[in-house]
C-alpha cells in the first residue's frame, strides 16, 4: 500500500513483533496514523520499517502520551 500523507496522531512503542519482525522493532517508536476503521477492529495503523504505513495488531503496539513538544521533536527527527 503506497503511504498516502494522512495526519500521524501521536506515538506508539512496539512491545512485540511476532509474525512482523521484518517490518517492526521491538522497543522502537512508531508514528501512528488516524484510522477510525482500523482501531474499530483492534488494529493500528502506523509507518513501520519500509517508511509506508500499514496496519498491525494493535497488540502488539503500546499508545503512549507525549507532551507536546516531545511530540514535535520526534516528529522534526523522522
């Protein structure tokens, strides 16, 4: 799926990768994707490895909540 420039809203850590290890890190942040439809399944939609964002387990990720100009400054340094 070609990565379509949509709004990352925040960040999430990957705590797993089982069945992904090519595409995710353990331990390593993710830019995470609004995708209503993907969260209504328990998945989340994040920009992985190859630099396009696909959809995982939501399992497999933890949400975290940054303060705002951490935020900005992952953002800048990606």
């Amino acid at each position: 799926m070609r990565s379509r420039r949509m709004k990352t809203q925040g960040f999430a850590v990957c705590i797993q990768n089982a069945g992904f290890d090519a595409s995710l890190e353990v331990r390593k942040l993710y830019p995470v994707v609004d995708d209503p439809d993907a969260e209504a399944n328990d998945l989340i939609r994040v920009i992985d490895e190859s630099g396009e964002d696909y959809v995982y387990p939501a399992s497999l990720f933890q949400r975290l909540t940054l303060p705002g100009e951490v935020q900005r400054a992952l953002r800048l340094a990606s």
